[in-house]
C-alpha cells in the first residue's frame, strides 16, 4: 500500500568522511577508482539488494563531490564536522537512521565486499539475537589491522587495535573489516559509555565492541568466505590490488557466461559489462562503462569501447575506439577507427580503417572503407564513401548536418560543405567540393577544368638540370708574339 514504511528493518550506514592520508592525495578516499568504480559507489553497489528501509552516508572531507555521487544512488548524506571518530560518525547518524532496529555499518574503503557476504551476515545476527556482529577474515598478513580477540568459537571479547596489541596478541591474523551490523537499542547505551581516551581523543566503535562484551551481550563474529573482502584501500598499492580483484572478478564471470577472452590478464571491463555467449576478445581490449556486446562479436587487440552497444556477430578490428555509439548485427568496424558520441552504424554497414565519425547514422550496407571525416551527417543504405570525403559540418558558429541518399557514390577526397542534400542514387566526382545540393541520380562536378601542356616536363626538367650546373669561368687568352710573315717565292 503507498504511504506504508518498509517492513524491513535494516539501515544502512556507510562511513565516508574521511580523507586518506596515506594515499598522498587532494581526493577523498571514497572517491578514488578502482575495478571501473568509486570505492563509495562499490559498497553501495553491494548493499542495495538487501533493499534495506534507508541507506545514510556519513560525508566530512570534500562532502559536496561525496553527496553529489552518493545522492543519484538513493542515499541521503549527513555531515561529520568534525570528524572525532567511528563512533561520532554514528552519533551524527542517529537521527537519521530513524526507526531501524538493525544498523549494517560499512566503511566507504571497503569495495571488495559482497552481498552475499553481508546478507549471511544479517542472518546470523538475526538468528543470534546479537547485539554486534563484526564481519572478520583470516589473513596471512594481518599487519594495520584490529584483531579479533575471541571468547568462543563463534563470540568476541574484544577487537585489539594494532597499536595495542601484545606480543601473544601480535600473532593472532583474524582481522576486523570495520564492517559490522548493530542491534541499535543496544548499541546506543554502549556507545554513551565510551570515552575518547586514546592520543586522538576519538570515539572508536571498537570500543563500544567491547562495552557490549562487557555486559554479556552477544558479540559475534563472522569470517568472511574470502578475506580478500575485507581488504581496504589505504595506499596506492591497495588501490592497485583492488583493481586487479575487480577485473579477475569481471573476467571470470564473462567467461563464465560463455565468452572467450584471450590472455585475460590483459584485458580490462568495467562492472556493468556485458557480452554474449561465443563472443571473443582478444588481448588488451578494453570494455567500459555500459558496454553491451551481443553474441559471436570479435573485438581485436587494443580496441576500446566504452558506453557501446553491439548487436549480434559485429567486428572491432584492431585499435579501434568506439565511444557512446551503436553498432547493429553484422556491422565491421576499423581497424584504426574512431566512433564518436552519437555514432548508429546500421545492419551490416562498414567503417574502414582511419574513419572518424561523430553523430552520424550511416544505412544498411553501405560503407566507408578509409581516411574519412563523418559529422552530423546522416548516410543512406548501400551507400559509398570514397576515401578522404569529409563532411565540413561547422562554419565557425554553428554545426549544419549533411544529408546523403540510399545508393549514393562519393569519389575519392571529396569535400560536402554542410548544410548540403546528396539525393538517392547520386555520384559525386572525385575531388570536388560540394556546397549545392545534388539531385537525385545526378552528377556534382566541383573542381577546375584539367588543362594538359605537352613536353613541359621534359622542358622543366632541363631547365632544374641546368640550374644545377656550376659556372665555369672564361680563361682569358694569351697574347702570342708577332711573327713576320714569309713571303711566298713563286
């Protein structure tokens, strides 16, 4: 019935505010990407199919661009200023968090973690009737990390922080995720007992951990199936390993779903990809953001599409890049193309090597084999473009869209100056320069009339081969000596 509250009684609580330090950066922590994501989206990602009743984000540092990320996601942001803790990060959240009996409690670092994680999580605090319950992992490097200190197989005594921990302590390598999930009339009253004393007189929720232990109430521990999900990302090199988590992840699940993917630690797909069965990507293919890719599609080496949509049995040469563009079934494209925003390649239609293109929807069957500029213009089917033709679509002020008909010949290096028509079954002589519309089934002619001058080459040959010659200078003559002349005798 509308108007009623959720019947589920779980909240969810993501703590976002703080800076990370450590990872030397201008950027909130939350906010660096890793696996195609923030790491603040990949939690609420995670959380969302528990439909919990609210999900609050605690915001500190750099809160606008926080809340402007998390706000589209259905999350409502309250501000930690300042920022005195895990447990005062709670305290700012309480009203919000309003009638929720449970409180999952999540830090925005934490992008590995999987719903199915947290939704057994959930159960067994339910079953328990737990007070806390703190998602744990057994690592082999449990170094930065709380560990869990156990009263039983299943209960917590307490969480010791690293900085605390004893020598016998030192060599337990159960972690604390700083994930937990709260039974929240319990939780307040412990949270009231705790003291800031400690060297940053913070209020920590591992304290209030304790408290509840104190008091006998049920603290249990969860280990998570794979510890990699408690990883946080507090250096670039967690970043780094994030990253390649994600993209394993990824791989696995297309290939799971029937893709080949050749050497798949060289190719890269973002979380919300998909691809069809019998699909196959070759090395250093990049698939991103909501690419879809239809079945027995090939993308080659170095091909990068992001936000693209292929239908059925497409071909990406080598090199391509396709952004925000739609190929239908049967469409090749490259190699060396480029697709540009707004690009609508229809059924069985062909982009050649060096092709650029951007908002323009090029017909069934026709094609553009090479060394072509393609903007806002709109191409018929069977159509042919011949190589170097470019659309001249911008006059300095404004873009103007070029419009060319079903069975239309572009020659070779033609130039269509936009706004401009080429009518159905039209030819356009190699080399012109188009401004007037071309009626259908006719000839448009631009270019100056050929003129032939015979033996001119052979003439200017000549005349370069003497040019070239060096200058010799005239010897001046010797003077020769008078001598008398004999007479003849007769």
């Amino acid at each position: 019935m509308i108007g009623l509250m959720p019947a589920n009684d779980l909240a969810v609580l993501i703590l976002a505010a703080g800076k990370g330090t450590r990872l030397k950066s201008s950027l909130a922590k939350v906010l660096h990407r890793a696996g195609g994501r923030s790491l603040v989206e990949h939690v609420l990602a995670a959380c969302a199919p528990l439909k919990p009743r609210k999900t609050v984000v605690v915001v500190g540092h750099q809160a606008e661009q926080v809340s402007a990320l998390v706000e589209p996601l259905e999350a409502e942001t309250v501000l930690q200023q300042p920022q005195r803790g895990t447990g005062h990060a709670m305290q700012v959240a309480r009203r919000a968090l309003g009638a929720a009996k449970l409180a999952l409690v999540l830090p925005g670092d934490a992008p590995l973690i999987r719903t199915e994680t947290l939704r057994a999580m959930v159960a067994a605090h339910r079953a328990a009737k737990s007070a806390a319950t703190i998602l744990s992992a057994v690592v082999s490097d449990p170094s930065g990390y709380g560990r869990i200190l156990r009263k039983s197989a299943t209960t917590v005594q307490a969480i010791a922080e690293e900085s605390q921990l004893t020598d016998e302590q030192r060599e337990l390598n159960e972690i604390n995720s700083s994930i937990y999930c709260f039974t929240l009339e319990k939780l307040w009253p412990a949270l009231a007992q705790v003291k800031p004393n400690n060297k940053h007189r913070e209020l920590y929720l591992t304290d209030a951990v304790a408290v509840l232990a104190a008091k006998n109430e049920t603290v249990l521990a969860h280990l998570a199936p794979d510890p990699r999900e408690a990883l946080g990302c507090n250096t670039r090199t967690d970043l780094a390993e994030v990253d390649r988590i994600f993209r394993e992840r990824k791989r696995a699940e297309l290939m799971n779903e029937g893709v080949s993917i050749q050497l798949p630690e060289t190719v890269l797909i973002d979380p919300a990809v998909t691809a069809g069965e019998d699909t196959v990507l070759e090395p250093g293919v990049q698939l991103l953001g909501k690419t879809k890719i239809g079945e027995r599609c090939t993308i080659r080496t170095g091909s990068v599409l992001s936000d693209a949509i292929l239908g059925d049995e497409v071909v990406v040469e080598s090199h391509s890049l396709i952004t925000q563009s739609r190929l239908d079934d049967n469409v090749t494209v490259g190699p060396f193309a480029r697709l540009r925003t707004g690009t609508h390649l229809k059924s069985g239609s062909r982009v050649g090597n060096f092709v650029e293109t951007k908002k323009v929807t090029v017909g069934e069957g026709a094609k553009v084999p090479h060394l072509t500029y393609l903007g806002d213009a709109n191409v018929g089917s069977k159509t042919n473009i011949g190589a170097g033709t470019i659309t001249c679509n911008y006059d300095g002020f404004q873009k103007h869209p070029t419009t060319i008909g079903k069975g239309v010949f572009i020659g070779s290096d033609s130039t269509l100056v936009a706004p401009v028509r080429i009518g159905d079954g039209a030819y356009v002589a190699a080399g012109s320069t188009i401004t007037e519309n071309v009626p259908p089934d006719g000839l448009g002619i631009a270019r100056g009339r050929q003129i032939n001058k015979p033996r001119w080459a052979s003439r200017k040959r000549r005349e370069v081969a003497s040019a070239k010659r060096p200058n010799k200078k005239a010897r001046p003559r010797r003077k020769s000596k008078a001598r008398p002349r004999k007479s003849r005798r007769r």
